[in-house]
C-alpha cells in the first residue's frame, strides 16, 4: 500500500469526507467537517487542516486537525478542549494497510510543522487506539495516557 497512497493537506475537508467518518466504527461527532470547521472559526487565527490518504484516487483515511500558533510555537490537534479525536481509516484495509495509512498521516502532520518549533497532537479513543499508539510510537513519537471521566448524554444525565 506504501507505494499506492497518496497522502494530501487542504484547509477544507475532502468532499468524500461525509463518508469515511460516520462509517468508521471509533466515529464521533468531533471527527465531522462541521466541528473542526466551527473550531477554527471559534480559536481566533486558528486554521483546519485535513490529512487526507488516498489510494487509486479513493479516500481511505484521514484526520482533521487544527493549527494554533502561539509565541512562535504551532501546534496541530486532533482534538480541541478534550473532546475525542485521531486518525479514521476505511474499515475494508487490512491492518496492515491501516497502520501504514496511520504512520503516513503522522508523517504529513510533522511535515506540516517541519522546520518550525511545534507539536503535533493526536488523541487515540475506540478500539484500535492501542495499535494506533504502539505504530506511532515506532516512529518515534511519544505516548502520554491520560484519564479523563466520560459522560454519555445521548439519553440524558439521569
């Protein structure tokens, strides 16, 4: 799959994005074009930016991000004031397939900031986290576990 993907950055979701995301079994609401498009507009100078894998021209992975730059120092997120975000594959890759589109999108995100002092920011929630996490810390990058509490309100507080 290596030689096959093609990986791209636009500042506007890719127009096949409405259906990688809802397909992706880890989906959230937070993975949608209308929230990382809303947080931008809400971080003053923030920009979205979208990492976008293909192979023979199909749209089989990405992740949305959001620059901030402050003091000089960028940093690019997949998530915004702890809601849940990351890397969404197709789920008709094999998993090798998938840790290889993950890895690559990794290496687009650093290449976004190279050159500059900055920080890229993935954060892993669903079923393949753990993989994610062990593919991208055998690239170097460092892993910190956080715990945090979650609330379902799709039926309410009660």
């Amino acid at each position: 799959m290596t030689s096959t993907l093609q990986v791209d950055a636009t500042p506007s979701a890719p127009a096949e994005w409405g259906d990688l995301a809802p397909a992706h079994p880890d989906h959230e609401f937070t993975a949608s074009s209308a929230w990382t498009d809303l947080a931008a507009r809400h971080y003053g100078g923030a920009e979205a930016r979208w990492l976008a894998a293909r192979r023979e021209g199909r749209l089989v992975a990405g992740v949305p991000l959001l620059l901030r730059r402050r003091k000089g120092l960028g940093r690019l997120e997949s998530s915004f004031d702890g809601t849940v975000g990351g890397v969404l594959v197709a789920d008709d890759l094999t998993p090798t397939e998938a840790h290889d589109a993950t890895g690559r999108l990794a290496e687009a995100a650093t290449d976004l900031l190279r050159g500059r002092t900055g920080q890229v920011v993935f954060t892993l929630a669903g079923e393949r986290r753990e993989a994610v996490a062990r593919e991208l810390t055998g690239r170097g990058w460092q892993r910190q576990d956080y715990t945090t509490a979650v609330v379902d309100c799709r039926k309410g507080l009660d």
